[in-house]
C-alpha cells in the first residue's frame, strides 16, 4: 500500500468524525435562553414612577435576555451602580457590586460579589449578596454583613432588612461585641 493511500485511509474516518454535530452543541448556539438578545456598554438607564426618577443603573456591560414566557431579565457584569433618589431627585443611596441580574416581571435585582451599599449619611454595607425588591422599596441580605456607621463604628452579622434609603436597617443575627464606657451608669449606680 502506498504512503499516500496509508494517509488517507487513516484521516477519512478523522474527518468523518470531525463534521458530525453534537446535538447539545447545536442547541447550546441556536438557544435564545443562553445568548443575550441585546449587549451594550457603559450602559445608563433611568427607571421613574409617576413622572419622578426613582432609580438610575449604570453598567459597564449590560446584557438583556428574553426568555419564553415572563421571565426576561437584565444581567450587568465587569461592575454596576445602581442609585436611589428621594421626592428631591438627590441622591439617598448607592448599591455598587461587580455583577447583579434585574428581573423584570418580579421587580427584582439581586447583586452579588463585592456588594457595597452607601446612604446619604454616609453609612456603608458590604456583603457578597443583596437583593432589591423595588415594589417593596426593601433591600434584604441573608449573607454576612459589615456595616460601617459614619463615626467609624461597626457593625456585623448575617441577614439584614433596610428601606431602599438604607436609613431603617437592622441585621437580623447581630454578632460581635458591645462597648460599654467605664464611666457610664447603670441600675446599679456607678461602674467600678
């Protein structure tokens, strides 16, 4: 047999191999569930009820999908801010994470990775994951969370509830120490 047959005859059925399709490949190309519809780039979108601006979403990338059915959702990646204004339209709070998911039909957007969450006060919460739920004004976590009051102070635990101002917050398992100043009274009369 001569070299060139030698080839062939072992690169046919290689090629016969290569130019079949995988069923799942095909699907996973042509399915709209796993491609976005939409891709844009530092992205700017402002959500308003009744006239007044409530809420405004930057994102480095943002990605829309449309599902079957009800289902459709954003999906922000490489960073996101999401802020909040009050009836003034001044900034009341400031959600920044590294990616976050905005579900339309539920009026949700959960935020994950690097999640910090500041107010007008100047209070900041961090965590791995909060969720917004807006028909609510809720903000919720059932991570860990630091929070660092203005005057340096702070506070940890896991879970938290707050208004969308993040100006009524309490975290749902406190954990850590109290500091309590020597000189302070008590029931009892004075600390000695």
């Amino acid at each position: 047999m001569s070299p060139t047959l030698k080839i062939l005859g072992l690169a046919l059925p290689a090629l016969l191999v290569a130019c079949r399709n995988d069923i799942q490949q095909v699907r996973a190309i042509t399915d709209t569930n796993t491609h976005a519809a939409q891709t844009s780039y530092n992205s700017t979108y402002t959500f308003s009820e009744k006239g007044k601006k409530k809420t405004r979403l930057e994102a480095r990338m943002l990605e829309q999908f449309e599902l079957d059915g009800d289902d459709d959702y954003l999906l922000a990646s490489n960073g996101f801010s999401m802020i909040f204004f009050d009836s003034l339209n001044q900034e009341e709070a400031r959600i920044t994470a590294l990616n976050g998911k905005y579900q339309e039909n539920k009026k949700t957007l959960t935020a994950w990775s690097d999640v910090v969450l500041m107010n007008a006060a100047g209070e900041k919460l961090e965590t791995e994951e909060l969720i917004y739920l807006q028909d609510s004004a809720r903000i919720t976590s059932n991570q860990a969370v630091t929070i660092t009051l203005k005057g340096g102070t702070i506070l940890r635990g896991t879970g938290l509830e707050s208004n969308d101002s993040f100006t009524q917050y309490r975290i749902l398992q406190p954990t850590g120490d109290i500091l309590v100043e020597e000189e302070s009274d008590t029931t009892y009369g004075k600390n000695q």
